[in-house]
C-alpha cells in the first residue's frame, strides 16, 4: 500500500517540478516557451511497450529543467498541474532541521534525502555548458558546479538546485536567521536562490550573491538580504521549498564546488 501511494505521490509531483524552474523563462509565462511547449508535444506522443528496467533510459526521452523525466503521462496532466499550483497544494510541512546537506551521503543524494539536480538554459533555448560532478575537493566532499555561461539565445545560466526535503514539502525556517553555504570557488561572484509555496510563476525566486574565493570558506547569506525577482511579495521564510546555487546573468567561467548547506541561527 505505502509503495502504491509513493507511486501516485511521484506521479502527481513530477508535473509540478516541470513547471517550476528555480531560474527563468524568456517567455512570460512557460507555456510560450518554445523549447518547454517541443518538450511538452514530444512526450505527449503514443510511446511503444514499456523499456525493460534493464536496457536503462529510452533513446529520446525528454527531462525537465530539473532532470526529471517527463512521461506521456506528467505532460497530459501539465495543464492540470498549473490550475493545482494557482489554487497551492496544501502539502504537510515537512520538519525542519538545521542542516541541509553535510555531504556525508554518496552525492548527488544529500543528506536530507532529496537529490541535488543539475539544469542550464538550454530549456529556454540557451546555450550555456556546464556540468554537475561529485568529487573530493582538498579533501572534502563536495559536488562541483563548472562550465560556461552565456548570454546567447536569451541564455545565461547554470544551476544545482535542491528541494528542502525528501518528499518535496516546504519548511519553516523562521526560526533560524538565513543560509550558511560552505564553498569553495574561482572568485566569481555566483548566486544563492530560494522559492516558496508562495510562488506561482516559474522565473520567481528570491536571490541574494556572493563572491566564491579560492579555498573553503563559510559564506552566511541572511534571510533579510534576498530579494525578489519578478515577485513583489516578501519572502516567507516558513513556507521554504527550494535552493539553488547559481552562475547567472553574465558570461564567464564558473568553478564552485559546495561542501555543505545549512540554515544558521
């Protein structure tokens, strides 16, 4: 029975991580996005017989900005996903725990159960490289962060992303003062970006940057000082849902490597 219910709690989520990019779309709203509305048609087609687990991911499966497949079945439920995001979901808040991600689990699995995912702009038509990499970086663990960003084809971004808990829920971090991000970079100035349940539209969030120096420090990024980005509402730090660690708005090199991620008091 728990099985079961995983299943149709995977099913009816994974439409919601479609439509919610922690960065933005060119167009104003996503269904004008052309690349997400090809992805959308592409997985909305009649598929063959099921793939044997064995013989791994199909040839042309499609994947959302979050790495998320996108099945036949989540791309007809998109329109109705959007109406449920409009309305909210009314999800049980998840307990929220001072530590986000110790990097003592094998990456990209953090240690509060979610995963950390890997997106660029190509969802939007971008062209920015970059890639994801587990690995030990003087001596610690961590997962790295390289690539190139670039501001062609209304591009310019590439991301780690990470819910705030295993089954997708928002937190309540108001008790704690803000994001305390262990890292170690290139001296490139990267951002840190949070949504809530608050958010409706997928280019919203609420940013605040830093500058990444060489060698591991601790970067503590108060609540008080992010800002919101196309969202006029304040940031509601009890309905937490996502961060992401991001080289935007500029083109240039990005090396970061982050070894831990945790709410400070």
């Amino acid at each position: 029975m728990r099985t079961e219910l995983d299943a149709q709690i995977r099913d009816l989520t994974a439409p919601c991580r479609a439509l919610h990019p922690i960065t933005d779309y060119p167009a104003k709203f996503f269904t004008e996005c052309p690349e997400f509305r090809r992805k959308v048609r592409v997985a909305a087609r009649p598929q063959g017989p099921p793939v044997p687990p064995q013989t791994g991911v199909a040839p042309g499966a499609v994947f959302d900005c979050d790495g998320a497949m996108i099945t036949r079945r989540t791309a007809l439920g998109l329109a109705g996903a959007g109406a449920a995001i409009a309305k909210g979901t009314g999800a049980a808040m998840a307990e929220t725990q001072a530590v986000i991600d110790d990097f003592s689990r094998p990456g990209p699995l953090a240690s509060n159960g979610a995963t950390w995912r890997y997106a660029a702009d190509g969802v939007m038509g971008g062209v920015s490289r970059g890639a994801m990499t587990c690995e030990a970086i003087e001596g610690r663990p961590a997962l790295r962060l390289t690539g190139q960003v670039s501001l062609d084809n209304n591009g310019g971004f590439i991301q780690l992303s990470l819910d705030l808990s295993d089954t997708g829920a928002s937190v309540d971090a108001s008790g704690f003062a803000g994001i305390a991000v262990d890292a170690n970079g290139n001296g490139e100035r990267y951002n840190v970006h949070l949504r809530t349940d608050d958010l409706r539209r997928p280019w919203q969030s609420y940013r605040q940057g830093f500058h990444a120096g060489s060698g591991w420090r601790t970067y503590r990024l108060p609540f008080a000082g992010f800002e919101g980005h196309r969202t006029p509402a304040p940031l509601n730090v009890a309905r937490l849902r996502r961060i992401g660690i991001v080289a935007i708005g500029r083109e240039f090199g990005a090396d970061i490597a982050v070894g831990g991620v945790r709410f400070f008091s």
